[in-house]
C-alpha cells in the first residue's frame, strides 16, 4: 500500500520527538533546538502535497488495520495553524531555555503534541479520535508545569489534568455507550447507521461534556485561566492558540457523527456560544494581570467560534461554517501572538531580572517606549481580538455576523447581534491596555527592564505581519476556510 | 434485567462513585486515588459495551489501550503530586486556590 | 472620462500615503530627532494630502458625475465581494477638502500648542493616524470600508482624549472620559454594525451604488425593514456626532489637548454621523418615519445643548456644548431633507467652530504661560477677563467666530444657518420654532463668553500676565477667521454654487430661495440676545470677586433706580430668570439622569463580574463540582429541546 | 447474573472504601481491590485477556506506583473537613448517575455473538493505529515525569511546615 504523504505530517513530529531529546540528551540542547525546527518547517512539504492531492478532489486517506486516517478541510486548517504556531514557539523559546535544565524535553513533548494534534484532526474512528485527544492531554499537561519549582504552576497544572481526566473519562463513557448500542465505532458508519435513542442522547452529552472541558465551555471553564496565564508564555500561546481549538474539532467530529440523534446540537451550540462569550467578558474585565486578562479572553474568543459553527448547523449557512473556522485561524494567530508579546514582555520585565510574580497590566505602563516592536505587535493583536476593523479579528467576526444575518432566521440573527454587542464591549479591558502600553511614564519595572533578544523578536515580528495580511488580504485563507466549512456541513449533511 | 445491563449500572455506579470522591476529598493522592477508579468504571463500561454489540474482542482491547494510558495519567498525577508536597509541603489541595476570580 | 482627469484620479491613493508616510516616520525616528520635527513632518503630510485632495476636486469640476476608484479585492466572501473600493464625488471630495484643510491648519497650530510636551511625536502620529481614518471614513464607496475608519477615528478620538491620562479629576479623570467616549461611541457602532448586517440579509450587498440602486425596488416606502435599518444608521450617527441621549460624552471629551477638540470633538470627527446619514439619504428617503425622528432629535439636541451652555463657566465645555448644538441644527436639516444646507453648515461650522476651539486654546495657552498650570483655573472664564489688550489677535479672531456662530450676516454662519431654519420653515413648525429658540441661545451665550474673557478687566493675577500665541498659532487662527467670514459665499442665496455642486451627488431639486421673514427674524433674535449679553455683562465689566449676574440676581437698588424698578422684575421674573433657571436645571438634571443611568450600568456589570468572580473558587473540589453541573446542563438541553 | 450483581455491589463499596480511607495507603489498597472485583467480572464477561491485564497492570503495578509515591510523599492524615457540603456532593452524584444510569435501562441485547477476530488479531492488527499512538503516549508521560522529578537545588520544606 503507498503511504500517502499526509501521514509524515504525524509522523515527522512523532517519530522526531524522541530523537530531538535524544540529540539534546547525547549531543547538545542547542542542535534539539534546531532539529526540532527543521522537522516542523520539513512538515510544510508533506502539507504541500497533501494540499495539492486535496484540491485534486482525490480521497486522502491512511488505513491500518481497521482504523483509518483521512484528511479533510478542517484537518488541512488545524493543521496549517499547527505548523505556523509550533515551529515559532519553538523559536521563541530558545532563549527562556537556554541553559535551563531539560530543553530537549520542552521541545520533544512540543513536537509530540503537534503530532497528535494532527493526527486528531484526520482521526475517522471514534476511539482513536479519543486516543489522539489524550495523547494531546497528557502533553499539554506536562509542558503546563514545565516550570515544576513555582508553585503556581503546579496548582494550574494539577487544576488542568484532574478536570481534564474527568472529561476524557466521561468521554470514553460515551464511546462505550455508543459502541454498545451500534457496534460501530467509525464515525462513517455511525453517521449512517445512528437513530434516536435515550442512550446515545447521553452519549452526546457525554461528549459534549467531555470535550467541553478541555474547549472550556462555561460551566467547564474553571482551569483554563489559571493554565493558560501559569504556562510558559509559548505554551500559553500553543494552548489559547490550538490546542482548544482542536478540542472544538474533536466534539464536532463527535457530535456531526450523531446528528441523527438530536437535531438541536446546532442550538446548543450557539447557546454554549453565547454564555461563553457573555462569562468570558465578563471575568476578563476587572482582571488585573495581563496573561490571566488574555485567557479569559480566550473563553470568549471560543463563544464567537461557537456561534459560527452553531450558525452552519442549525441552517446549513456554509458561511458560518466558514466564518467559525476563520476564527478559529485568526484567534490562534492573535491570541498566540498576544501570549507570546505578553511573554516577551514578562521575560524582559521579570524573569529576566528574577522576579516570577506574573505581569500586571499597571506595570506595562510606558513599555510601548521601551519595546517598541512588542508594544505594536501587542497592540495588533489586542485590536484584532477586539474587532476592530481592518485587522483580522473583525474579518472573521463580520463572517459570522453575515452568515446570521444571511440565514434570515430571527434566533439566529439574535444570537449573532448578542455576539456583536459581545464584541464591541469586550473593547472595555483591551483598549486600557493598549493604552497603558503608550503611556508616557515608564513604570519602575520596565524602566530596569531588560533587552529582549532576536529569537523573540522574530516569532513576534512574523506573527504580526500574518495579521495585517490577512487582515487586508482575508482572501489569502478563504481556501483553507472554505474547505473546512465545506468539511463540516457535507458531514452534518443539509437538513 | 441482563448480565449486561447489570454490569453497564454497575460501571455507571462506579463512576459516580468516583465523582463523589473528587467532589468530597482534598488528599492529592486520594484524589489520584479517585481517577483511577473512573478509569475502572471506563474499562469495564467499554468491555461490556463490546460485549452487548457482539464485539467483544473489540472491547477488550480498547480497554487494554485505555489500561495503559491510565497508567500513564496516574504515573503523571503522582509525580505531580509528589512535587507538590515538596514544594508546598502538604498534600492539602485547599493550598492549591491561591489562583481565583 | 479625458486623459487629464484620468491622471488627477490615479493620485487619489495619494491621499492616505502622505498622512500614513508621516506617522510611519514619525513612529520609527520619532525618537531621534527634536521634537518639532515631528510636527513639521505631521504637518506637511496633512498639507500634502490637502493638495491631492485639490486635485481630486479640480478633476471632478471637469466632470462632476464622480467615480468609483478600485485598488484591490478585499473581502470575497461566500456572495458578498467587497473591494477596497473608493468614492470620488463632489459630497466626498467635500468632505475631503474640509477634514484635510482644517487638518492642515490645526497641525499646523499644533506645533506651537504643543510645543515642549514630552509626548509630542505620539501627539502627532495620533493625528496623522486620525487623518488616515477619517479620509477612509469619508471616502469608502461601501458600508464595510466606511466602518473600518469610522472605527479608526473613535480609536484615535480615545487614545488623544486621553492623552494626558495623568490629569484631570483624581489623577484618572482624562483616561476615564476617553473610556467614556469609547463606551458610547461603542453603543452607536453596533447600531451601524446591526444595519449593516440588515441591508446585507435584504440586499446581499453593501456597497453604495449597487445598495442605493436596489434599495428602491426592495423596500416599500415606510416598510418596517428600512425604517429599522434607518433607525439603526441613526443610532450609529447618534453616537458619532453626539445627539440625544448619546451626546454626553462630549463635552467630557474636552480632555483631551485643544488642537485634538477643535480637529476631531469640532471640525471633522463628529460630523462623520451627518455624512453617514447624507451618503445614505436614499435609504432615508424610503422612510419617512425616521426623516421625522432625524429632525426632531437633530433640532431637540440643538435647544437642550443650547441652554446648558448658557450656565457653563468653563470655557471648552461652552464651546462643547456649542458643537453639539451646532450638530443638533445639521442633524435637523439632513432630516428635513436639506442635505445641502446640512452640508453647508457642517463646512461653516468646520470653520467657525475650530476657529473658536483653537482661540480658545490660545487663551488657555496664553494664561499657561502666564505661570500657572492648573487646568481647572485656566479654563474657568470667571479668572479671566480684560484679555483684549493683551492677546488682540486672538481677541479678533475670536469675535468673528462668535459673530459667524451668533449667525450675525454677513458672516458664514448666517448663512448657513438661514438656509437650515428656511428648510425648517417650510418642512416643519415644530422643528422651526426649536432651532429658532436655539439660534437665540447661541448668540446669548456667546455674547457672554466674548464679555466674560476679553472685555472687562482681568479677574486673577493669571489673566493679567497672559500674553498673545506665538504666529504659528496666530497664522492659522487668521486664516479660519478668513474663511468664516466668507464662508458664506459657498452657497449665496440665488446663486447656490454648493446646492448645484452637491447635487451631483445628493440629487438635484433642493434649491432654497430665500427666505426674508426667516432671515429677518434670525437675525433679530441673535441681536436682541447680543443686546442681552452686553446687558448683563458688558455695561457693568465684573469685578475680580463678582460673581457671573446670570447666577445671581442683581443688586435689588441698582435696578431700582436706574431702569424703574417694574420693569426689572418683568425681565427678571418674566425673561431673565425662568430661564436662566431652565439651563442651570436642564444642565442639572440632565447629567443628574445620565449619571444615575451610567451609573446603574456600571452597577449592574459589576455585580454581575463579582458574582461570576466568586464562582472562579479556585477550588478543585468546586471546579468538579462545575463539570457535572455543565453534565446536567447540556443533558436536560439536549433531551428537551 | 447474582455474581454479576454481587461483584458489583462489592466494586461499588470497596470504591466508597477507598473514598473514606483516613490513610493514603489504606486507600490505594481499597483501589486495588476495586480493580480486583472489576477483573473478575470481566473474566466473567468472556474477556480473559483484558481481565488479566487489568490484575497485573490495574491492580498490580499501579498499586506499587501508589505505594511508592506515599512512601514519597508521606502518609498524611487526612482529617480535615471536606470543602464540599455533604449533601450537595450526594445530589450531583447522584444527578449524574441517573442522568447516565437512566439512559442505560434499554441496553440493546444483541448478544448474538458476531463472527468476529481473535483478540489478538482485533489487538495487533484491526487496532495497530491504537498501539502505535501508545506508544507515542508513554513516551510522552516518560518525558514528562522525567522532567518533573528532576531535583533542583532549591529547600525543600520539611513535612511539618505547612504552607498558610
């Protein structure tokens, strides 16, 4: 059988990971570093061909045994993100690690889980779908408490894998009642063959609930602000960024399969949508520290996504399909780099200097003089996740905002002008920050701060120029976006 | 009543009872304690859901994967709690609220 | 189209580059050269892009039908395909002429306002970022673009209200009226957000020629669609260009330094709301409903902001309260369906109005020099006084602004606001009687400003060491005087060279004659009310503790014996006090209301935010707790919907 | 059918055991003895290979993992009083059992046994993906503890000292 490309797109970071720590461990942590990222820039060659044998309508897809692999437009979309934000973090790490003990493994555990992120994102069985999930997990929970001598970082990270544990039981529940009741664990097969049914309504939920931990859905939100603000700001980035993103794609996966059984998913999404963004804003407003205020965000930022998705399924609008994975595209890039200018910030304002307390937004004050290319890159990155127009934030916001306008359902336009008032008054906690970052005054903290280096500069630099493009040029992506909407609603089928 | 029915409840019992512990304890360890005995409640719902649909062979080793990767889980959450009581001296997770609101 | 056209319109992208080239400049170097470098680049930026926008103009006298300029696909979504598409036609090009030319002018006044300001170099690179915004604003051929910069300048309106954040009450009070502006502003947009969304759902698309086109074959006149997205629009300009109920964040937004109020709270930023609602008059033509609710605010806005400023002693809120006066008087006109003279009065008033903020600012800086610095003092008009000896230029400029504003003729702003109170002569009574009512309070309080800070003798030791601006700042004050005192010849009864101009555009048809019986009467009303003001104010100059005799009564004998003591209290009972106790009450009980509103909101959001924080337990126990809690949720969810 | 009821009768008290244990150690033995019973009702079922698997691994190893970790760690005594009110623990308990329980009553019996692969070939072959990501998996958390067992020169509190 020929192994089509796409699976070096898994395996190139999975089978990389134990040789970049076996390069760190026998070699030097510098050439790991290096490797790592030449394996994850390598990645875009298989994505190439993956990318053409997709446009070429071919079936792309990886059988073994009975559990088979297939890529589709949201795959292709994850995994775009995935190879743009990884090898960046890696690089923007170089320079926290250096010297610091166990390089080698931050970046093998980084290059295992974009892997099994991907390999999420193609998974068509449903318990591999929750293998790739908790390899993910188990990942994600270890780069969390990489820093394992704060204290704060080991509450967040025990917060994390015991809610997360619970979720991916509950999960696995469900896939116990669903094969129980069909026998069938593809998700193919199940699409067909699932009628309604008391048991695999609860295996929905069981779903919902299971993935909803790790998307974060209010009331299942309690650990994302105290892991995403207590990561390494990179995994901070990885984390807002993709890593709940692939959550989202996991329960659609999940949830499209068992369409069949309730027609009303689509409004339970758009109504998780709506508390999410509602909570998110809420909480983000009176906090105090820059990293916690951005994680909030995020819980917010995943209720736009909803909304999106929720859009496509109840009324078969292909373009809220679209504007949701839009979203979920532009919120990684901005909120990765929001977490990364953050942690550029935090770095050169504390750790540098010793100081692990974490960042308030008082003590930016002036930094816009000190730093100036973080200080843009921040700015780009808050507007865009405010809306405001011309930055990529507001494109895919608009998308959404038109596809519930254009399904001329009054719910659903409803539900989309609570997201617009949503997003004009989340502007409330980012445009004091903006402005706290222009201040005249320096604060004492970035008056003895210290230089950042290239390696952070770099990452930054390049993600901000991706905002501005896509920002002006939304039609660079439509391909990506139009593919994964397109994915989404031939699986929930038009009803 | 089945065989199967019966052991399915039982399984959901099990769960629950593992939700209580995590509801009621404040032990790390215990609390590790209580995990696994979800991860049991998970094994043996996938067995018997095999089992129920005729693919019983399919369920076993889908619990052999879930097996290991809860060994995983439970190896990880005692590091993590091992480091825990060296940093903060006590196993107590009312120590771990200082991050809130 | 001929060759020579052609090649004026390929300078067009010329417009954004210059301004956009200056805060690029000013933003990398900023830091390396002296300061007012920065200002000098700024400013040649904004003069720059005034010459292309000349160009523009001269290309379209050629041939005045305008046209549409594309520069690339921006948006290509699902049926929707909006282009970074541009409108050059004689309503644009207008505006273009007017946010460029003053912006020139004030930038120019700005090197010298702001002379010896540490943040200066941001000063500017916010300005120029402002010009950036607003020329999109006024030039986008479609809805999406056009919000891009109407979003831009509420950005550059907050970050300059705030400039000096450190200042004003608390230490915070500047940066809390920048969030206040944004706030509102915020509640406008989403209205414009709301009928964008609208026309695209009904139309499916949102540029202007193709939604104008079939707006007319789509909606019935008076349908409850296009009179909800009219509504909407209106919200959107309501908080733009500050009408009732969302006008309360202006005169807070006088904050921020005076250059910034005369550009962006005067001349240009706010009258974004009026060119929304004139660029979209098609729509509104379609709904007769919301013409009626346009004008009844526009000229109910007039009358209230009217009489608050008629008791306000600092001298930028008078001025404030002006503008949203003056905005009240446009807003009115477009509604009644005069564009033209909408139009017209937002150009006069672009000049009289930023004339008198940056006269105002000379004052302000003239006192500063004087030694002090204290904001509040500087702008308290009760400390000034006698400041016509000693800054004559500004004392000159400053009575011709208040004469253009009062509507004596032949100034400009007679003229202009004649045509508006004709319109409302004709359209409707009501709306008539209330800006009539207005145009009388202008020209009261602005007799009693001019008395208040020039004539007399000077109340502190400040005003008595104030001294006149430097030429930078004076040359451009000359030059708007210039301009208000002919602005009126833009469009002179009978000739009508705006009307025939805009018509292009606006169509044609609206061609006031004038109106005798009107003019005379508005000129009547704003003497008696000068006389007014020289009756309380000037014939008896205050002294240095004298308190302002509109807050007071006046000496009981003193009126007894010199004017027969009946006929005083007639005035003091019948005229004088009912209503100067009107303006202290609206003025009172207007901000008592919207404080108790705001207030209220901002209650409700935190008790909201502390609930929800409580629930953030940090808790492990608790956090579970939550996930079966989210179990049951989704399940009942699910299971009963 | 009465084995089946009374293995799990027992799974579900030794569980509420080893909720109530006042000793860490007393718990993990409580824990392994809920892998135990879980175990022979799998043999029962006709899963043989899982249920070993589940004595060595679920019951054997990580039962040593526990031990281990306490001796690490210390055995404290656990008498504080929960955070959780008592009966609010029991109402979501049992909320979310029935929730779950309740949609269990109509468990199809299609029992007619399939013709279907050995376990080893459903293991090896059908599910080889399973074993690969596995791997990946361990590997991973190997990393990881690795990394959070690295000993720092940084003062370890001694067990008295308790963090306010």
């Amino acid at each position: 059988m020929v192994i089509p490309a796409f699976i070096w797109l898994i395996w190139l970071p999975l089978l990389g990971a134990p040789l970049v720590y076996l390069v760190g461990r026998l070699l030097s942590g510098w050439l790991a570093r290096w490797t790592a990222l030449l394996l994850l820039l390598a990645a875009w060659l298989p994505f190439a061909a993956t990318w053409q044998a997709f446009a070429r309508h071919e079936t792309v897809a990886y059988s073994l045994g009975q559990v088979t692999l297939q890529v589709d437009g949201v795959s292709l979309l994850i995994t775009a993100v995935i190879l743009t934000l990884t090898p960046l973090i890696v690089l923007y790490s170089a320079h926290t690690l250096d010297g610091a003990d166990g390089s080698e493994k931050y970046n093998a555990m980084l290059l295992a889980m974009g892997g099994s992120m991907i390999g999420l994102s193609c998974a068509t069985d449903l318990f591999n779908l929750w293998l790739w999930f908790e390899a993910t997990a188990v990942t994600s929970y270890l780069l969390v408490v990489f820093y394992h001598q704060q204290p704060a970082s080991l509450e967040a990270g025990v917060k994390y894998l015991v809610q997360s544990v619970v979720g991916s039981v509950l999960v696995l529940f469900g896939v116990a009642l669903v094969l129980a009741q069909s026998g069938t664990l593809s998700l193919t097969a199940l699409r067909q063959q699932a009628t309604p049914s008391p048991l695999l309504l609860a295996a929905c939920a069981l779903f919902a609930v299971g993935f909803g931990v790790k998307i974060a859905l209010v009331p299942l939100h309690t650990w994302l602000p105290d892991a995403h603000a207590q990561a390494p700001s990179g995994i901070s980035a990885l984390l807002s960024g993709i890593v709940i993103e692939t959550g989202l794609v996991a329960l659609l996966r999940a949830m499209a399969a068992l369409t069949a059984v309730t027609h009303t998913w689509g409004l339970l999404l758009l109504m998780l949508g709506a508390v999410n963004m509602l909570v998110g804003n809420l909480l983000a407003l009176p906090q105090t520290q820059v990293k916690r205020l951005l994680a909030f965000s995020s819980i917010s930022h995943i209720g736009y996504m909803l909304t999106g998705l929720g859009i496509a399924v109840t009324s078969g609008e292909v373009l809220g399909a679209q504007g949701g994975f839009f979203h979920l595209l532009t919120h990684g890039l901005m909120k990765g780099l929001a977490f990364l200018a953050a942690g550029a910030l935090l770095y050169g304002l504390h750790t540098a200097v010793n100081d692990h307390t974490p960042l308030t937004i008082a003590e930016l004050s002036g930094s816009g003089w000190r730093y100036p290319l973080v200080a843009v890159a921040l700015t780009l990155a808050l507007l865009g996740l405010g809306g405001i127009p011309p930055l990529a934030g507001f494109m895919s916001k608009w998308q959404i905002l038109l596809a519930g306008m254009g399904s001329q359902q009054p719910v659903l336009m409803g539900f989309v002008a609570f997201a617009a008032l949503n997003s004009v008054l989340s502007l409330a906690y980012y445009a004091p920050m903006v402005q706290m970052v222009f201040r005249r005054e320096m604060s004492a903290v970035v008056q003895n701060g210290r230089s950042l280096p290239l390696t952070m500069n770099l990452p930054i630099l390049l993600l901000a120029l991706a905002i501005v493009t896509i920002g002006l040029w939304p039609g660079l992506v439509t391909r990506l976006t139009q593919g994964a909407g397109t994915a989404l609603l031939s699986v929930i089928g038009n009803q | 009543m089945t065989q199967t029915t019966v052991l399915l409840l039982g399984a959901v019992g099990v769960l629950g009872v593992g939700l209580y512990g995590l509801l009621r304890l404040r032990n790390l360890i215990q609390i590790i304690v209580a995990l696994q005995i979800l991860a049991k409640a998970a094994v043996l719902a996938l067995v018997v859901a095999g089992k129920a649909s005729g693919h019983v062979n399919l369920g076993q080793s889908l619990a052999v994967t879930v097996i290991v990767a809860d060994t995983v889980i439970a190896v990880v959450g005692l590091a993590l709690a091992v480091q825990v009581r060296r940093r903060l001296g006590t196993l107590d997770v009312k120590a771990l609220a200082t991050l809130r609101g | 189209m001929d060759a020579l056209q052609k090649l004026m319109f390929n300078f067009f992208p010329l417009l954004f580059l210059f301004p956009l080239a200056g805060l690029l400049l000013n933003v990398a170097n900023g830091r390396f050269w002296h300061k007012p470098i920065a200002g000098i680049i700024a400013s040649s930026a904004a003069g720059l892009s005034f010459v292309v926008a000349i160009l523009q103009w001269v290309a379209l006298l050629r041939q005045p039908d305008g046209t549409v300029i594309i520069l690339g696909t921006w948006l290509q979504v699902g049926t929707l395909n909006v282009p970074f598409a541009f409108q050059v036609d004689t309503l644009s090009v207008t505006m273009m002429l007017v946010v460029t030319g003053i912006g020139t002018l004030i930038h120019l006044y700005a090197i010298g306002y702001m002379y010896g300001d540490p943040g200066v170099t941001r000063f500017f690179v916010y300005l120029n970022l402002f010009l950036v915004a607003m020329l999109l604003l006024v030039s986008a051929a479609n809805y999406p673009l056009l919000f891009v910069g109407w979003e831009g300048v509420g950005l550059c309106s907050y970050l300059l209200i705030g400039f000096w954040f450190d200042r004003g009450e608390g230490g915070t009070g500047n940066a809390n009226a920048g969030r206040k502006a944004f706030v509102v502003n915020r509640v406008g947009d989403l209205g414009l957000i709301l009928a964008m969304g609208l026309l695209f759902w009904q139309l499916g698309t949102l540029t202007f020629d193709d939604v104008f086109a079939q707006a007319t074959a789509v909606f019935p006149v008076g349908s409850p669609l296009i009179v909800a997205i009219t509504l909407l629009l209106l919200l959107g300009a309501a908080g733009k260009s500050a009408q009732i109920p969302l006008f309360i964040w202006l005169p807070d937004a006088m904050a921020g330094p005076t250059p910034v109020s005369a550009l962006i709270h005067a001349a240009t930023m706010v009258t974004a709301g009026i060119y929304l609602i004139a660029r979209s008059h098609v729509l509104f033509a379609l709904a007769p409903v919301s013409q009626t609710a346009v004008s009844l605010i526009g000229a109910s806005t007039a009358l209230l902001a009217a009489t608050i400023a008629t008791a306000q002693f600092d001298i930028k809120r008078v001025l404030a309260y002006s503008t949203i006066s003056q905005l009240g008087f446009m807003v009115a006109a477009i509604g009644m369906g005069a564009y033209v003279a909408g139009i017209f009065h937002l150009i006069t008033h672009a000049f009289f109005k930023a004339l008198l903020f940056l006269a105002a600012g000379s004052v302000i800086h003239g006192l500063e020099h004087g030694g002090h610095s204290d904001p509040v003092t500087l702008q308290d008009m009760g400390q000034m006084g006698g400041l016509r000896q000693r800054m004559p230029i500004t004392f000159a400029v400053y009575l011709v602004g208040a004469l253009a504003l009062a509507g004596i003729p032949p100034l400009a702003g007679f003229f202009s606001k004649d045509e508006i109170l004709a319109a409302a002569w004709q359209a409707n009574r009501a709306v008539y009687i209330m800006l009539t009512l207005a145009a009388f309070a202008t020209a009261f309080y602005m007799g009693r400003q001019v008395w208040l800070v020039f004539m007399g003798e000077a109340r502190s030791e400040t005003a008595v060491s104030a001294h006149e601006s430097p030429p930078i700042m004076t040359i451009p004050l000359l030059i708007l005087a210039a301009l208000a005192i002919v602005g009126g010849g833009l469009n002179l009864p009978g000739v009508h060279t705006l009307g025939h101009w805009l018509g292009h555009t606006l169509g044609h048809g609206e061609l006031l004659s004038f109106n005798a019986t009107v003019a005379l009467t508005a000129t009547l009303l704003a003497l008696l009310a000068v006389g007014l003001a020289y009756w309380l104010y000037g014939r008896h100059p205050l002294g240095a503790a004298a308190t302002d005799p509109l807050t007071q009564r006046l000496g009981p004998l003193f009126v007894l014996f010199n004017q027969g003591w009946w006929v005083n209290e007639m005035v003091e009972w019948g005229i004088k006090r009912p209503f100067c106790h009107l303006s202290t009450v609206l003025a009172h009980s207007d901000e008592a209301i919207f404080a108790w509103a705001e207030r209220q909101l901002v209650h409700t959001v935190q008790r909201g935010t502390a609930v929800l924080r409580r629930t953030q337990t940090g808790q492990l126990n608790w956090n579970v707790a939550g996930i079966i809690v989210g179990l049951l949720l989704i399940w009942l969810l699910l299971r009963f919907s | 059918m009465a084995l089946a009821v009374g293995l799990m009768t027992t799974a579900v008290f030794c569980g509420l055991q080893a909720m109530r244990a006042k000793r860490l150690l007393t718990a993990a033995l409580w824990l392994a003895a809920v892998s135990a019973s879980v175990a022979i009702a799998l043999y029962q079922l006709g899963a043989p290979d899982v249920a070993v698997v589940e004595l060595s691994v679920g019951a054997g190893l990580v039962t040593i993992l526990f031990v281990f970790a306490i001796t690490i760690a210390g055995d404290e005594a656990m008498d504080a009083p929960p955070i959780m009110p008592k009966w609010a623990s029991w109402l979501l308990v049992l909320l979310a059992v029935g929730v779950v329980g309740s949609a269990i009553q109509a468990t199809p019996t299609s029992s007619a046994a399939a013709a279907e692969a050995s376990f080893t070939a459903v293991f090896w072959q059908e599910r080889g993906l399973d074993i690969l990501i596995q791997i990946g998996l361990i590997f991973a958390g190997v990393l990881g503890v690795l990394n959070l067992l690295t000993e720092e020169d940084t003062p370890t509190p001694s067990p008295k000292d308790k963090v306010p």
